[in-house]
C-alpha cells in the first residue's frame, strides 16, 4: 500500500489507499482547499476519482500477478454536498470476470452520512498495468509474489 500511496496523483489529492483484500478497499481523504470547486463545495470530480480509485483497488486483489485492470467507466451519484472533513470512501467488488469488472462504492463523511455513491466497470489487461509496472516506475525495489503458493 506504500507503493499505491506514492503515486503522484494519490498525492495530488491527498488521498490514501487505508484497507485492501479480497472484494474490498477503503479510502480515505481529508478534505482540503484544493479539493474544492469556486462555490465551496467538493468538487465532483474529487468524488468520481475516490470512486475510480477505490473500485480499481476492490478488484485488483481478485486478478491474477500479471494483470491489471483499466477503467472502461465510472459512474458517480451526489447525493449530499460537503465543504470540510475527513471523508470514507468503501468499494466492493460485485464480479470480477475474465475480461471485464464490476464494483462498487460509497463515499461517507465522518459521521457515515452517504455523499456520493457509484460504480466503476473495469477491462482486465494481462500484461499491462500490472503491480510490477507499478514497481519499476515508482523506483521501488521487487515485492514478493502477490499470491504466496503453499510450502513455497
């Protein structure tokens, strides 16, 4: 998850991967100026990436070490404005097929009021996108296998 949080638009938003497994991710961001659009309000498209971002991770944990996934299309409901705070963003896989994804997630402030809900279809790509990529952009050394086979 270090390596997730380093990316430079994880940065840019000040956003960070919190929780991953198997179906599941959580987000979190404490909201800033910069997260806002010239009316005060969180700008929708701070609630469509947290949602991008969180479904890519729900999935990810399903697919194979050397596959990554490219978002086909996000959608994003507002259901509530907000100006301040620390916002949870849960994303849950609904199917993770051969060749193409599915989850989904809610944005909440800190009191678990809904802001935002969405969902997220997801192409899988072998060979593209893959942890491993990731690894060498990023400059950081070789993690271990995604995916430890048993007596190994």
């Amino acid at each position: 998850m270090d390596l997730i949080n380093q990316g430079p638009f994880f940065k840019l938003l000040s956003m960070k991967v919190c929780e991953m497994g198997l179906g599941y991710a959580k987000v979190e961001v404490d909201l800033e100026e910069k997260h806002l659009n010239p009316f005060g309000g969180v700008h929708g498209g701070v609630y469509s990436s947290l949602i991008d971002t969180v479904t890519y991770w729900a999935i990810y944990c399903d697919m194979d070490e050397d596959s990554g996934l490219i978002s086909l299309d996000v959608t994003v409901d507002n259901l509530a404005p907000v100006k301040s705070g620390h916002l949870v963003v849960e994303g849950k896989r609904i199917k993770a097929g051969r060749t193409v994804c599915l989850a989904e997630a809610t944005v909440l402030d800190s009191k678990g009021k809904s802001l935002a809900f969405g969902t997220s279809k997801q192409m899988v790509t072998p060979g593209l996108q893959t942890i491993s990529q990731a690894v060498a952009a990023m400059g950081y050394k070789a993690l271990p296998p995604k995916f430890i086979t048993e007596g190994a």
